[in-house]
C-alpha cells in the first residue's frame, strides 16, 4: 500500500506545479498573489480525494477505471471552479479556467504516466 502513499504525494506535487505553470502563464500580467494561492488551495483539496478515489476504485472494484476517472475529473473541475468564482479576484471565467487548467494537468500527468 505504500505505492498509494507514494502515489498521492507525487500526483499533488505535479497537480501542483502543472496548475501554477498554468495559473502563471494565463495570467502573465494580471498575476494576483491571492488568486495563486487559491489556485494551490483548491488543488490541495481536491487532488487528494480524486486520486484516493481512484486508487480505491481500482483496487477494491472490478469497475472499468474510466467510469470512475470522468465523473471525478468533472467534480474536481466544478469544485475547484466554485472556489474561483466565490474566492477569486481575477477569473473572468472561472469554470473555464477550472476546466483547461485540469485537462493540462491530466493531461500533462497522462503524457508522464505513459512514459514511465
């Protein structure tokens, strides 16, 4: 079980770096210490539980994998979207900004994963 461990500190870490990467190069100019610190905030919660959730449904079910990956992503994007519309000051389109900065991630994360 320790992989799990290993597995939830490294995808945190990447989540991390991959949505602040996205966070900083979205809003080159109108960079907000808040709003970035939002951005590292609402990953430390979600991620966590969209990556227990998983490895949960994966060792535990027979479920195919990808029935439980799209409805978590799509919970992650709504409530990490949710904090930036409530406590952000700079997201015009914080659901949008929610959904692309998640899909560089997973993405970025996908890309590693296939790699290693």
């Amino acid at each position: 079980m320790s992989f799990v461990v290993t597995s939830l500190a490294v995808s945190l870490v990447l989540t991390l770096v991959f949505e602040v990467v996205f966070y900083l190069t979205v809003k080159n100019r109108e960079c907000n210490k808040k709003d970035l610190l939002l951005v590292v905030l609402v990953n430390v919660i979600t991620n966590p539980v969209v990556v227990s959730v998983y490895w949960f449904v994966r060792l535990y079910t027979d479920w195919n994998v990808y029935l439980a990956i799209v409805p978590l992503e799509v919970g992650a994007v709504l409530v990490e979207g949710w904090y930036y519309k409530k406590y952000g000051q700079g997201f015009k389109r914080p659901y949008i900004f929610s959904l692309f900065a998640n899909g560089f991630s997973y993405g970025l994360g996908f890309l590693i994963q296939m790699f290693i």
